[in-house]
C-alpha cells in the first residue's frame, strides 16, 4: 500500500525534483493564506492510485467529495507541503447517503460529498475552516476556489502546490450546486486533483462549496467550467456524523 501512496505523491509533484509551479488550471496564485484549512487526500483502488484535496471541518475530520472515496480500499492524509513526506492514517469514512457514482452518465441528482475521519488529530498547523450557513448566491457572485491539482492539463508532474484564484457564479442557480466561470474567460478554473477542495466565499473567510467537477473547451476537461457540491443544504447530514463521531 505505501507503493501505491508514493507513486501517486510523484505523480502530484511532491517528490519530483523542484517544487511544482502552481496547481489550478489557468493563471492562478499560491494558496498560502488557505493552508492551514486544506489537504491532500491521498487514494487508492485494486488498479490505480490518485489524490484529490479536501478541507478540515473539524480536528480529526476533512470534507472532500465523494467521488475522492468511493471503492478506495486506502485513503491517507497529506498535511501542508515540503519534505519529509508526513501521511495521517484516515479511521473510516462516509460518502453522502444521496451521492451516485453514475450521476454524469445518468444525469441523476448527486451529492458528492464525503467526510473523512481521522485516527488522530490533525497537526496543529491546520485548523477547521468555517462553513458560510447561508451564502449569498447569484448569477455574478464572486468565490476562491483553492487545490492541489494539476496546472497543465494531461501533466500530473504540475500538481501538489497549493494554489487559488477567483471564479464567478453563472447560471443555473441551484439549491444544491455552484457552478461558475473564469471572470475573464481565461480558462481558469478547477481540474485533476482539484475536486473536493474548497470554495471559499469572496473574502476568504468561510466554506461555500466542495468542487466536485470541471470540464474545458473542445475536447479539454478544464478550465470552462467548475461545478461543486453547496455545504450549507447538507448541514444537517455533516452535524449528523460529526456528532456520531463526537468530532473534535
């Protein structure tokens, strides 16, 4: 199994030589100021091996999407960047009792999102991430989205920094999904590796929504459009494991 991790750490950029330049597709900046609230959720199946990234909701908890977890038969937990190479070990997780795995193929309602539970608490240096109760949301509404994922797409060499940039609401409005835009149509916008981070309000402060999916222009899957889970609608489900956990 610690095969596996470290060669899904390589292909993120972790252990390659020199430190990956961004994460984010498109023009994007360092992510520094939403560290200490984001990770790294690393992910293994029978066949292959990959990472998503995810946000701390509480000291041993991480919220990710569901499509990170599912038919995992590992996860582990990369806390921050640098070297040594720390990996938290994960005591279970749970995906949302309405997430469908088939959901893009069969256009069904999904909610994908997922919570981590970790066998010890988090390092110090994180800490939980406060959730928006009631964003505001309309078409033009302003958000940071922030990943580790891949900068060019098809290089899995250009992920593992953390990055961020700004996307804007577009239409549909939804009461379960956020879907937005580069402002300036630049192509930026979320990609691989990037789904089940946080998409945090227009000043920083608070959690809106989990980035679920992204898809680009012609035959590219990045940098159109970025598609993620609303946090606010599913609260009741989130204190629900929380408080069956005894979250700390």
């Amino acid at each position: 199994m610690m095969k596996q991790f470290v060669v899904a750490l390589a292909l993120a950029g972790v252990l390659a030589g020199g430190q990956p330049s961004s994460a984010l597709v498109g023009s994007s900046r360092s992510g520094d100021r939403f560290a200490a609230h984001t990770v790294m959720v690393l992910n293994r199946t029978q066949s292959a091996a990959g990472f998503c990234t995810g946000v701390v909701i509480a000291r041993d908890v991480v919220l990710t999407a569901a499509h990170c977890v599912i038919g995992a038969a590992g996860l582990r937990v990369l806390a921050g960047e640098g070297q040594p190479v720390e990996l938290l070990e994960v005591e279970s997780a749970v995906t949302h009792p309405e997430f469908r795995p088939d959901a893009p193929r069969t256009r069904q309602r999904s909610i994908d999102l997922a919570l981590i539970r970790m066998k010890q608490p988090l390092p110090s240096r994180l800490s939980p991430a406060t959730i928006d109760p009631q964003p505001s949301i309309a078409v033009g509404s302003r958000f940071n989205i922030a990943g580790y994922g891949i900068a060019v797409e098809g290089d899995e060499r250009s992920a593992g920094k953390l990055r961020e940039g700004e996307l804007v609401a577009r239409a549909p409005l939804s009461s379960i999904l956020l879907w937005a835009e580069d402002l300036n149509r630049k192509g930026f916008g979320a990609c691989t590796g990037d789904s089940g981070g946080p998409v945090f309000s227009a000043d920083g402060t608070r959690v809106v929504a989990i980035t679920a999916w992204s898809t680009g222009a012609g035959k590219k899957h990045c940098g159109a459009l970025t598609q993620a889970t609303l946090i606010a609608p599913q609260s009741k489900w989130i204190d629900g494991v929380l408080a069956a956990w005894g979250a700390r």
